[in-house]
C-alpha cells in the first residue's frame, strides 16, 4: 500500500505565515485561505503496488487519507478519504470523514459507507472481511456498537454507558472497551449484555488496549501511587477472563503484526527491545538520565505592584540571573484582582525554567503597565525601568543570586518590551534572549496588545515600541529566536530580521535563530531543543566572558 503525495506546492510548505486567524479551541473558524493551504499540502495518491510485478494500481487520486487500514483477508481497505474544501472543515471542525472500502485485488467501484467520525469503523479479526462500529452516544446518551459484513445490512452489538476511552472489536459479535463513569475506569465487554471485569487493586487510569498474541489481549492501567500495571485478559463466549496482572513500566513505541518494539525502564536503565511471540531481542540499552536537582520556589510583590516569582535550583553556588519579562496591563481600582495560581513544581518543556534551570536562577516579573486610553509612551517606559531597577535592587539583597550578571528575556510583546528596556538601561544586562517579538510597530497601525489606537493617534507609543529605531542605544548582546511559520501576524520572521539588520548597523552583538515550520508557540520536540541549545549557548558564551575573536562574535545569522 502506498499513499503518494499529489505534488509538492510550494505556497502550501507554510500554510500558516499568511493568516492572521486566531484559533478558539471551541468554535475553530477556518478561514478559506488556511484551509486551501492545508488541503494542498495533505493531497495524496492513494495506491495499490505489487512487489514481485512491479505494477502501480491507483485507488483515488488527489484526496487527502485521513484513516487507513488493511483487512485480514489482505485485499480489502478501508479509508477515510476526505475529497474537498468542505470535507477538509468538517474533519477540522466536527470530526468526521467519508469511508470507503477498496478492493485491492481487481478494479471495482468502492463500497461508500457514507460520513462518519473519524476512527469510528474498525476491521475484525476474523478471515471474512467484517467491520464493527462504534456510534458515540451525548454526555447523556449511550454509546452503541453495530457490526456488518460487506454488502450486508448492520447488526446491533450492544451498548454501554459512560465515555470510551478505547475499544478493540474482538469478534463480530463481542467488543471489548474501556469506558470512564462518575470518574471511574473500567474494562467491559459488550456483547447482547455489557459485562465487567473487575481488577485488582485501585485504579486511578486505565489506558489503552493491546493485542499481545490471540486471543489474548492487554490492559494498561495506572495507580494512586503511580505505578503501571499491565493486565492480561482473553474472551471465551461473551466473558472477560483475566489471565494475569503485574506491575511493569514498558512502552509499546511500534506494533507490526506480532512484531512489537518496545521500551522498557528498570533500575536506572532504559533499553529497546524487538519482541514477537517466540522471542525478545534487546536492540539498545542506556542509563537513564539523573533525576532533576530539587527547586526552590519564591514568590514577592514590589511596590509599584508588580510581582515576581524566583526558580532557582537547591544549591550553595551564587547563581547568574535570568529575568523573564511578562507586561500586562494595569488593572483599574475598582478590577477585582484574578485569583492568585500556584506555581507548578515541574516545568514544561520550552518554558524558561525549563530551559535555564539549573545553571541560572529564572525569575519572572509580571509588570503591570499604566495603559490608559490616554497612556504616553514615557508613562510606560517609566514604569518599565523603575520596575526593573527596583527588581535588580530587591534580587540584590537575597543570597545565592548574582545580580552583576543578569539576562533579560521574554516571549511575544514581552520580547517587544525587552528590546524597548534594552533601549532604556543599556549595558545593564549581559546578554538578552527574545522570542516571536514585535520590533517595527510601524507595521501594525491598527493596535497592538493593549493599544487600541491607531498609529495616527497615538505615534509616540507607535514610534515607542519600535526597537529599530533605537537600535543605536543598544549595546547588550541579543539572540533573537523567531519560528518561521509563526501565525500571530504581528511577530512574523520580518519583524525579528528589521530588528536584526538595525543592530548590526548599530555594531550590537546579534545572533538570529529561525526555527523551520514552527508557529509562535515553540511545540515539536526538535523546536524546543533546539531553541534551547541555542540559548543556553549565547548565554554561557556572553556570561563566562569567552575569548572568542571579536570579528566572529558580532552578528550571525542561522536558520
């Protein structure tokens, strides 16, 4: 089987710079020229090949796959094949996709089953090509399965109540699943009744299911304590026979046939294994990585009511600073304030604590800003420094924090405010790092952020948040980090290359970073380390004072 791409478009290889969309998790308005984008660059050739022939039979042509499986008898397909514009939003928007079934073996018009939820329909594993599915009920509904050889008319199964969470036809006549009710996971099979089986111990999560060898399946669970635990079960007539549990920490990465790759984590070693019914074969074994050093977490107002949070790692060493920028805007008197979070002890991969920690102790200072209707630049600028004077005051007088070498950063219109505080306390920060910021404010006349003038209305807050033309006051060495494919169309890979071309006019120390395919928040594993690598990078080479030829470290441009 092979799914071919219908052709390369090359408008279609960033299908996000040239909207200006803003994406609502509950309402996903798909403006035309997105979903044109994208439909291009997922069009694909659905096709039959022959290995020992050599010959190529097409399926459908120029229709984007959305779901593909393989019956047992090997000659039927069932595909979710999504054909246009309207297609392409309903899958986007409500889930659902057209499925056929091809017949792999001779030319035939497909079977049409019509548009159903995507991941709805699913083969058995019986020889004669039958499919089983699966019919979502409301939160208040139940959800019902349905079974139908090819041709035929489909027959009811059964129903359960409750969310299902994961299912696995194991007969034409029997499913089994794992639903959640009231909060609590369990293991079912529905057949002309629903039965239970129950397990042993507590269950907190109980997660996929996993054929292991027919007819015997497994169910992974987690819990209270956090411990996994697999469950070997099978099914004899319409019950649930469990055959066996225990405590495992193993990770199914590849499932082919009876041919599984697998991770497995013990004694302070993680190793890879190749495993079929007969035999394991361990392909890769290595240390595991150190638990992280243990953070200390403060937190503390200043008297301009901005407020602070200090991350730093359990250790006597006097730590270099990072302090991460976070405007917002003032709030009026009578505002209630919004209710206070705690921190979370772990950070997530990407953020500044994650990526810092533990060289540098991250603090994170959220100004509010004295932005009125009628705010002035120099009103903003001034509570911009004296915040952050008074900061580097009070982090002065705490212990363990180096407050001589200092890195200023931010994300978004925090980035934008750094380069504007770069400006207004130049030589006070060692190194800056900017993500997906803003610096030609000339390029978006109609508002920004709080400022809901335009240019012509207010050009001092305009002129004043557009870094490039104070480029020439800014001596601190910069890293600007901007994703190529960013959606937010005021912080477009223009904005960082205007702000890097003035600083190297300026002769300020410059390194631009683009990250390939990226939007504005950093999400692909290789985009956050690499974003990281970079950063920790700059910061240890302006911290620790390197001696690198002055002509290599002025500007530098990488993509």
């Amino acid at each position: 089987m092979l799914v071919r791409p219908a052709g390369d478009d090359v408008d279609a290889e960033n299908p996000y710079a040239q909207s200006d969309a803003v994406f609502d998790s509950a309402v996903r308005i798909w403006p035309e020229p997105l979903l044109r984008s994208l439909w291009y660059a997922a069009r694909a050739d659905l096709a039959v090949l022959d290995p020992h022939l050599g010959g190529r039979r097409t399926l459908c042509t120029g229709t984007v796959v959305a779901d593909l499986a393989v019956a047992p008898d090997g000659r039927h397909v069932l595909a979710g094949i999504v054909e246009d514009l309207h297609d392409l939003r309903g899958l986007l928007t409500q889930d659902l996709i057209n499925y056929r079934v091809y017949d792999t073996t001779r030319p035939r018009q497909p079977w049409n089953l019509g548009r159903l939820r995507h991941g709805s329909l699913r083969w058995t594993s019986e020889s004669q090509p039958t499919l089983v599915f699966c019919d979502e009920g409301r939160s208040d509904e139940p959800t019902r399965f349905w079974t139908a050889r090819l041709g035929a008319d489909p027959v009811p199964i059964g129903q359960v109540t409750g969310l299902v969470t994961a299912w696995y036809p194991a007969t034409s006549e029997t499913v089994v699943l794992v639903s959640r009710q009231n909060g609590e996971y369990r293991l079912a099979c529905s057949s002309d009744d629903t039965r239970i089986l129950p397990l042993p111990g507590p269950v907190r999560r109980l997660a996929r299911l996993e054929v292991t060898s027919r007819p015997v399946l497994a169910a992974f669970s987690r819990g209270p304590d956090g411990l996994r635990a697999q469950h070997l079960f099978r099914v004899d007539n319409g019950e649930l026979i469990l055959l066996g549990s225990a405590h495992y920490d193993r990770t199914v990465l590849h499932q082919d046939g009876e041919v599984r790759l697998v991770e497995r984590r013990s004694g302070g070693q993680v190793s890879l294994t190749r495993e079929t019914v007969t035999d394991a074969r361990t392909l890769h074994r290595a240390c595991l990585a150190p638990p992280p050093d243990p953070t200390r977490i403060t937190t503390a107002r200043l008297d301009s009511g901005a407020h602070y949070e200090v991350r730093r790692a359990d250790q006597p060493e006097c730590l270099p600073v990072m302090v991460w920028l976070v405007p917002v805007q003032e709030q009026e008197q009578d505002e209630p304030a919004p209710p206070s979070v705690p921190a979370p002890a772990a950070a997530a991969p990407g953020t500044p604590a994650w990526t810092y920690l533990p060289e540098l102790a991250v603090v994170t200072l959220t100004c509010p800003l004295p932005w009125s209707p009628t705010a002035t630049f120099d009103e903003i600028a001034d509570r911009l420094r004296t915040t952050m004077v008074r900061l580097l005051s009070v982090l002065g007088e705490q212990e363990g924090l180096d407050t001589d070498r200092v890195v200023l950063g931010g994300h978004s219109f925090g980035a934008a405010a750094g380069a504007v505080l770069l400006s207004l306390l130049p030589g006070r920060f060692q190194c800056a790092v900017l993500r997906n910021g803003a610096y030609n404010r000339t390029l978006t006349p109609a508002g920004f952020q709080h400022e809901h003038r335009p240019f012509w209305q207010a050009p001092d807050i305009y002129d004043g948040f557009t870094a490039t033309r104070v480029a020439h006051r800014i001596s601190t060495p910069v890293l600007l980090v901007q994703s190529e494919a960013d959606t937010n169309t005021s912080t477009t890979v223009v904005q960082a290359r205007s702000l890097y071309d003035a600083l190297v006019v300026a002769g300020c120390p410059v390194r631009l970073v683009l990250l390939h395919n990226e939007d504005h928040i950093v999400h692909t594993r290789q985009g956050i380390l690499t974003a990281a690598r970079e950063e920790r990078a700059w910061i240890r080479r302006w911290l620790t004072g390197s001696t690198i030829d002055a002509a290599n470290r002025q500007t530098e441009e990488v993509g």
